[in-house]
C-alpha cells in the first residue's frame, strides 16, 4: 500500500534495518535542539518543505539509524542504515567562508569586548549574529541554494528522510559544541581562538608595556625545591605529611567535571549520557570514599 507525501506524489512505504550502536537523538518528543543556533540551523532543514520525509527523518534520528557523522570545513560526511542491506552516504555541504571574510568578522568580534570574551571562554554569545552582519557575512545559510545534499538512496527527493536524519543530529549536535558551526565554515574552534588572541594584542594599548628585566622574572619564578640531603628518604620515600590531600568526602554534586566538559559527541547510548554518568558517579563515590577510608562496604563484610 502506497502513501502520499504532499508535493511528491506516492511513495511506497519501506521499514529501515535495525541498527546497533547507531547515533541516537537526546531528544524523545518534540523538538531538536535547545539553544537558538541549534533552532536556526533546524530552520533552514525545515524551510526545503519536503512533508512527510521530515518526521521520517525525525524517526531515523531517534531510532539511531545514522551509523557516523563526520563534519569537516565546508562539509558533513554521514552513512545512514536505511532499508537495504548497505548504508547510504550522506553529503551536506555549505559554503566556508572566504578567508578575507574571516578577517572582517575578527574585526568585528574583536571590537566587541563581549563577544571576544565568550568565544574565548568557550561560550556562542546571543547577538553573534550582528557581528557576522556587520562584516557582510552570515553564520547560518540564508537561503536554499546556500546548501547542497546528496544522499546515495535511490529516493529522488533531494534532501531525503535520510539527509534530514543527519541534519537534526546537527541540530543536537551543535547545543553540545556551538563551535562545531564555525568548523563547517571553514574556522575551527582552536583557529577562532588563535585569531581573536592574535587580534587582541595588536588592538591592546602598548603604554608601560615592555619587556621583563631578568631580575624581574626570577622574582617572579616560584622556587625550586631542594633536594632531601637524606640518601635513603631520597631513594625510598618518606610518608606524606598529615593533611597533604585536605578532606576527603564524597562531592556534593555528582559528575561536576563531566557536566563541565559537556554531553559526549554523537551520543550512541540508550540513556541521555549525562543521567547515565552521574548514575555511575552516585555508586562509585561512596565505594570510592570507603576504599580511600579502608572501610569495608556492608555487602563486602557480608560476604566475609
């Protein structure tokens, strides 16, 4: 029985192979992405207008179809398990950013002491937009044709479920790591930073600045620290002194450092990653704690 996609004609209905260890989409319902960029971008898939092979490419993401994601400049690689037997390769390019481009928005960024701030702290400032404006440019794609898919299926619509698969993971992928949308035009996260550096110390006044005397910068090295004169403490080691480690205690919020670094890239677990960790921190803290303390757990003196 076939089904009628609005603007296409019919199509015949295919159920894709399951997969293992496939990509999953963190969100269960509703829609992809949170932060505004990560909406921006799933705007532009949404405005191809190609119906039903849109929430098709919702299920696809969800169901962990998409096999790999590999996003480089100018360019996102994907394979993608449909219905047969091997998986589709999945190209979305966007135009990079021309390097006389990039050095206009420098201007612009570094001229806005907020905006060099955040990006240098690792964080997409909210009006970034406006930078980009200011120097003729623009972050997302502003129309279709600034977009080319290819999807190896033999569907004929272009872009496919399959390509709309992979750009909603995009879309997820780009709350997790903001910088990821500067890399597919063109500028990597650690290329951004080098350049906004290099711009700010041009820009910065170079009044009372100069060179460090010698004597200046021995004051400020920290001392080395003697060696012990005692041949078998030297050799052997001695014990630590009390209160070297300070309190030992299980940390009153779980997973801290991991929910610092953030979500894993392209999260392929059944489980929303950080729940996931902070369930293993939870167990693994306290047990931790007691090994430290030389305590016994109840369930280990049990068994003894």
């Amino acid at each position: 029985m076939s089904r009628w996609d609005w603007g296409y004609g019919y199509f015949k209905p295919s159920r894709p192979r399951a997969v293992k260890g496939g990509i999953k989409a963190q969100s269960r319902r509703g829609a992809f992405g949170e932060s505004w960029w990560a909406k921006r971008w799933i705007a532009v898939l949404e405005g191809f207008h190609i119906g039903a092979r849109l929430g098709r490419g919702r299920s696809y993401a969800r169901g962990g179809q998409v096999l790999s994601i590999a996003v480089d400049k100018g360019r996102v690689r994907a394979k993608v398990q449909g219905s047969q037997p091997r998986p589709y390769d999945v190209v979305i390019e966007v135009k990079p950013i021309p390097d006389a481009g990039w050095e206009r928005l420098i201007k612009a960024l570094s001229g806005q002491a907020v905006f060099a701030a955040k990006l240098l702290a690792g964080e997409m400032p909210q009006d970034i937009e406006r930078a980009f404006g200011k120097a003729g440019l623009s972050l997302f794609p502003e129309r279709l044709r600034d977009l080319k898919t290819d999807c190896s299926c033999p569907d004929w619509s272009n872009p496919c479920k399959h390509i709309a698969a992979v750009y909603y993971l995009l879309g997820e992928e780009f709350d997790r790591d903001p910088f990821l949308i500067f890399k597919l035009r063109g500028l990597s996260r650690e290329g951004l930073v080098e350049r906004l550096g290099a711009s700010g110390k041009k820009e910065a006044p170079r009044k009372g600045r100069g060179k460090s005397s010698p004597a200046a910068e021995k004051e400020m090295s920290p001392p080395k620290e003697p060696l012990v004169p005692d041949v078998p403490v030297f050799w052997e080691g001695a014990g630590l002194p009390d209160g070297l480690i300070g309190e030992v205690r299980v940390p009153p919020a779980p997973a801290s450092l991991v929910k610092r670094l953030g979500s894993f890239p392209f999260w392929r677990g059944e489980e929303r990653f950080m729940e996931a960790v902070e369930a293993v921190y939870l167990q693994a803290s306290p047990r931790g704690l007691n090994v430290f303390l030389g305590d016994e757990m109840p369930e280990e003196r049990e068994r003894a």
